[in-house]
C-alpha cells in the first residue's frame, strides 16, 4: 500500500510510524485514518516486529481533524456520519488492541482525536510544553468515539471537567491524570522514547500480548468474575514455549533468548 499520510520505518525490531503532515500540524482525514488503521494492523502481524512507535513530523503530534475534512463532514447524511465515525472509531481500537505495545512520541499539540490517540496507544511520552485537550465541544461537538480511551486513561472525576470544558491542558497535568507517562525536555523526547522501548523490548512478546488483553478482560471487573479467566491464563502462558524459557533463563541466571 503506498502511503500519503504517514511514514513507516522499520530498525529491527522496532516500527516508527510518523504522521507526514506537518503542513496542517498533522490533522488527520479520511485517508490518514484508512492509512493508519492498516499500517498498525499490519504491524500488529509482523513476527518480526516487537514496538511500535507513533510520532507527528514537525513541530505537532496532532491537532486532531483537519479542517477541510470537518467541512465535508459538514455535508454528510446521517448514515455517511456512521460510517466515518466506525471508521475512527476501529482506528482506536486497532491501536489499543494492537498486539505489539505502542508507544506514542507525543511533542506541541496533541487536541481532540489527537487527544484520543494518546490515549489509545499503550504508554504515551511527552515533551514539556505540549498542549492537550479533548476540546470537542468547543466546536459543538463531543469526544464521543475517543472516550473509552480518554477516560480509560484520566479517570470519570478529571473527564467530567475536561470533556465538558473542552480546556487545554499541559505536560504536567497529562503526567498528573495518568493521560502521559513521562514529560520531559524536548530535548530528552526520543532518548525518554527509546528508555521506555528498551524496557518493552526486555519483555516476551507473548507476554506483552497476553497482558494487554488481559488488561482487557480485568479492568472495572471484580476479582471473582475473572478469577476463572486469570487462572486459566496464568496457566496457559507457564506451560507455553515462551513461558518455559522464561522461567528457565531466571533459574540459571541467563537473558532468555528474546533478548538479543
């Protein structure tokens, strides 16, 4: 598939995937959405991959919708307004249910849908300086098919405040509400980036795997409503190929061989 809205770059065992569109501080249209949903699904498969990381060129991570996209929407029937939205809304859902961890290398701006693929994506590291905001209703709209993500990340109390505001936000608060997981120098953005990839990359990706859905599977649920599905999982992954070498390679004080 050729690519006009994003950029793919591949070093081992590592993706970057880049939004190209610093022109329009990397708003996203229909086509960035169709080009990124496959991109992350195909990622998703490759053996060979083990993080993904997702970057805006430029001066912005992402300003969310572009303009001229909102102007057509503008336009749209009710059914072309469904369609759009599932279409964005399965873009989140690909990256939050990606298989490989996805990192977001967030720097300038991340508004809106930009927001909302922040909080998409598994652990999200910003420069200071950045600005956030689920700022939808500002436009009479709602951050409606990004909210399970957004309030999956800042809690029901900060979303009811900022939701409803449609404010702007910085570094410091993202750190605070849990939406970033570092906040640095801009400077210090790509090497804080590469520190949480080598951490990933010392887990089995299995493992990684097994962990976001079990994250899935678990969150807002009681204990005993899956304690059966835990159980089953625990024992699943220590009797796998990747489970055995593991425990393995801690017995005899060795990296296990997803380590290169």
């Amino acid at each position: 598939m050729k690519l006009e809205r994003l950029e793919v770059e591949t070093d081992g065992r590592i993706a970057r995937v880049w939004l190209t569109r610093p022109e329009v501080r990397n708003a996203f249209d229909g086509l960035m959405v169709t080009e990124l949903r496959k991109v992350i699904d195909e990622l998703g498969a490759d053996e060979a991959l083990r993080v993904i990381v997702l970057g805006g060129r430029g001066k912005v991570f992402s300003a969310g919708a572009d303009l001229e996209w909102m102007k057509a929407v503008a336009d749209f029937g009710h059914e072309d307004n469904v369609r759009d939205a599932r279409a964005l809304a399965e873009l989140f859902l690909s990256i939050s249910r990606s298989p490989k961890p996805v990192v977001a290398r967030v720097q300038g701006a991340a508004l809106g849908g930009g927001a909302g693929l922040v909080a998409a994506c598994d652990i999200a590291v910003a420069a200071l300086g950045t600005c956030f905001g689920f700022t939808e209703v500002r436009l009479g709209l709602v951050p409606s098919v990004i909210s399970p993500y957004g309030i999956g990340r800042i809690g029901e109390s900060a979303a009811r405040e900022l939701f409803l505001t449609g404010e702007r936000f910085d570094a410091e608060k993202a750190l605070e509400m849990g939406l970033v997981r570092a906040a640095v120098p801009e400077a210090d953005l790509d090497a804080a980036v590469d520190g949480r990839v080598g951490e990933l990359l010392l887990a089995g990706p299995r493992a990684i795997a097994e962990a976001k859905a079990l994250l899935r599977e678990v969150s807002g649920r009681r204990a005993e409503d899956v304690q059966g599905d835990t159980v089953k999982r625990i024992a699943s992954i220590r009797a796998s190929e990747e489970g055995q070498e593991g425990l393995r390679a801690f017995l005899e004080k060795r990296k296990p061989r997803w380590i290169e």
